[in-house]
C-alpha cells in the first residue's frame, strides 16, 4: 500500500550520540507538527527545523527534523527525518509516539522499495543500494556505488537498442510487406546482427562472472593426502590457530573454513581431512565431506609434501583435480627445496610464493571487480536467459523458420534484459517499436 504511512528507525539499533528515524508518506509531515507541535507548510524542502517532541506536554527529547518534500525525496514521497539522542530507550519511544500518530512500522527493504515504485530508481539501482550497505572493501563499495549512479542501464542500453533495432525490422517487414519504401531484411542480413550481439552479451555476462567472483569470494579447497601441512597452511593464511595442527596423520576429521583477503582478492577457504583410504568411520565421513566440498571449489590448492616422494594418493589427487582451476604447491621447502617448482613453508609463515601465484592467477578478475557490470546472481542469470534466447534464435534462423516464430525468442531475450532493471512488459517493446516509424504511418 502506498497511500499509508511508513516509520522505521533508520540508524543502528544501538547505544550511540545519535538516532535517526525515517518517515515516509503522505502524513509523515502532519505526523511531525503535531509531535513538535511547529507548523512546517511553510518550511522548504532540503531544510532542518529544531523542536522538543512532547508526549501529553511532557517532553521526550529535542531534536532536528529534516523535511523532504515529494517528489524530491529518497522514496518520491513527503519525507520526515527525525534526528534524535542515540539512546536505544529514548530512540523507541519516539517511534512509538510516531507510530502513534498513524505511521506504521515500515516493512524490511520498504523505503527503497517505494523510492522503485515511484520511479526514483530502476530495479539495479535499488539493488545497488543493499550492496553499498553490505560491501566488504573498497572495490565492492565501489561497484555499489556505480550501480546506484545507473551504471547497469548504461551497460543494458546498447545491447537492448541493438535488440529492439533487431525485433523492429522483422515486424515491419511482417506487419507492412506492402509498403514499397520498407527495407524486406533478408535471414542473411539479421543472422550477423544477432551473433554481433551475441558477442557483446557474453562479454558482458564474462566480465560480470570475474567481478562477482573477486566480490563474493572465491571457494578455495585446500586438498592434499594426510600431514602434508594443510593446515599448516590455512592457519599461515588466516594468521591465526585455526586448525589444530599435530605430526599425527588425521588430525582433521572434518572441514574447517575461514576467509582472508589478498589485495582485494577475497578466499573462502576450506582445509579438508587428508584424502586416502580410511578404515576409521569417523576420519572417513571427513574425507567424505572433503570431496563433497571438492566438487564446489572455484581454486583448488593441491598441497604436496616435499619431504616424501610421490606416492599413489598424490597421483590420485593429481588426476582428480586435473582440469580444474588448481594450484599445487610444495610445502616443508624448509627441509627440502624442490627445482622449478612453487615451494613453501606453512609452518614457518612463508607462503608468499603461494599467495603471489594466487594474485597473478585472478588478475583479470579483479580488475573486472573495479569496472561497472552487473552486480548480483538475479542480473547475471537474467542475462544469460537473454544469451540463451538469442541463441535460440539464432538457430531458428539457421534453419530456415518463418521470421514471425524467431521473433518469439528475440522477444523473450529483450524481456530478460528488461527485467534487470525492473523495466517489463510486451506494450514497452511495442512502444519502442512502433516509436520508430515514420510520422502518419
């Protein structure tokens, strides 16, 4: 409901200097003169007005109300900000008095929602505000930023220009086949059309892929056969005794998880039981869980020992994470160095070769981190739903369909890119359409 009033307090819910609490709505101007008991018809918006709210004349507390005035607001509607003393108590008790008033309690997410509905920001936008609040560094918050200033429209306007310029030469070529001075496109003029665009959506979803994974951080499996120093190794990464660490072959039974961040490079790391046949039941079940967890890694570090020769188990692991993106390193290089090969000693703190080979492997991605692209798994997967119906298309075309039944999948590619942005429905495809013909036709 839009015609009702929303409060909610805006700051975090705890002891601090200052609160502030948001209202939103037709009545949160009302709702504040009759707290303060000023008249603000007068007041503009974008100004401060000091007052004492007083509960049947007895004041609560003295506050700065900031006055907002539709449509020149977060939401597009009369916005109050009631800037008040930090304490949790008092800072309840106002928003008792405002609710008190007619506001209600505003549900999770629900001024940015209004801010969408009426129009003050596309469906990206809204969703780069959620990520600005929740960026981890630098780079994400970057990213949030550029999302909230419209960067994945800016990103989505050429591709869906092209689409429509697409979509549109069909229509009029089956819709008006009797006008002489409309251009009759041939399968061979639209076919290099589609796969054009088809380049430029992939680049787009690859680059958004690389982003997300520096942004969300990368599952990391540290997999090697029993004492090789796995552990070792996440507790060097994480700089803490996180693992228990013995001479004991194992000691982990179960998967231990941590993160650490290697210039904007974020690892969610794993250390998995030593992978090897195990008649213990309980060891095993770890092992169990550690090719489990396997099976989802992005990187993989394959820790060998470069104490001990190669035995079966390291060729096994070797072949198991063949094709996969994986790193194998030589640790113990302490008591023996091996020729060529990247080598360290966890135990000792020196993995600086590890964590170098780890920043030049995700290079890409991380510059990808700091350019606009899409933001989050619901843009990506959107626009990969457009990929897939244009491919669709495309191979329709290929063999010869009825240019009508292909506009079905460039219609549904257009929907998809649409829908990032929260921008749907056939009637704005036709708008855009039919928007291109001449005057009178």
């Amino acid at each position: 409901m839009l015609n009702d009033t929303i409060c909610a307090i805006a700051t975090a819910d705890v002891m601090g200097a200052v609160s502030l609490i948001r209202i939103s709505g037709d009545e949160a101007i009302g709702i504040a003169e009759r707290l303060i008991g000023k008249d603000l018809s007068a007041v503009k918006g974008y100004s401060i007005v000091y007052g004492t709210i007083k509960d049947h004349g007895e004041p609560v507390d003295d506050v700065l109300v900031s006055v907002f005035r539709a449509p020149k607001s977060y939401t597009g509607e009369d916005v109050i900000e009631l800037g008040c003393h930090g304490g949790v108590y008092i800072t309840h008790r106002i928003l008792s008095l405002v609710m008190g008033q007619g506001a209600r309690m505003a549900r999770r997410g629900e001024f940015t929602q209004r801010a969408y509905l009426n129009g003050k920001m596309d469906l990206s936008q809204a969703e780069g505000v959620n990520d600005l609040i929740n960026a981890k560094d630098s780079n994400a918050a970057k990213s949030a930023m550029h999302s909230l200033k419209g960067s994945v429209s800016a990103i989505l306007a050429p591709l869906l220009e092209d689409l429509t310029q697409i979509i549109s030469n069909i229509e009029v070529n089956i819709d008006y086949p009797e006008y002489d001075d409309v251009h009759q496109m041939t399968e061979d003029e639209i076919i290099p059309m589609c796969t054009k665009w088809l380049d430029g959506i992939h680049a787009v979803i690859e680059k958004a892929q690389a982003s997300a994974m520096v942004k969300d951080g990368i599952d990391t499996v540290i997999l090697g056969r029993p004492n090789v120093g796995k552990s070792s190794l996440l507790n060097a990464l994480l700089e803490e005794d996180k693992a228990i660490v013995t001479d004991i072959e194992g000691t982990t039974r179960d998967i231990v998880e941590g993160t650490v961040r290697l210039d904007g490079i974020t690892l969610n790391l794993i250390d998995t039981a030593g992978i090897h046949h195990s008649d213990d039941v309980i060891e095993q079940m770890g092992i169990d869980r550690s090719l489990k967890a396997l099976e989802k890694a992005q990187l993989v570090i394959l820790v060998l020992d470069a104490t001990r020769e190669m035995n079966e188990e390291d060729q096994t692991l070797l072949e198991m994470t063949e094709g996969r993106t994986r790193i194998v390193v030589y640790n113990k290089n302490d008591q023996k160095q091996i020729d060529g090969a990247l080598s360290i000693s966890a135990l000792n703190g020196d993995i600086s070769p590890l964590t170098d080979a780890i920043k030049a492997m995700y290079e890409k991605e991380l510059i990808a981190s700091g350019m606009d692209t899409l933001n989050n798994e619901r843009q990506i997967g959107l626009a990969m739903q457009a990929e897939t119906s244009m491919k669709d298309a495309l191979a329709s075309l290929q063999a010869g369909m009825e240019l009508d039944l292909v506009t079905i999948d460039l219609e549904k590619s257009w929907r998809a890119l649409k829908e990032i942005t929260g921008e749907v429905g056939r009637e704005d495809l036709l708008d855009e359409i039919f928007s291109r013909f001449c005057l009178g036709k």
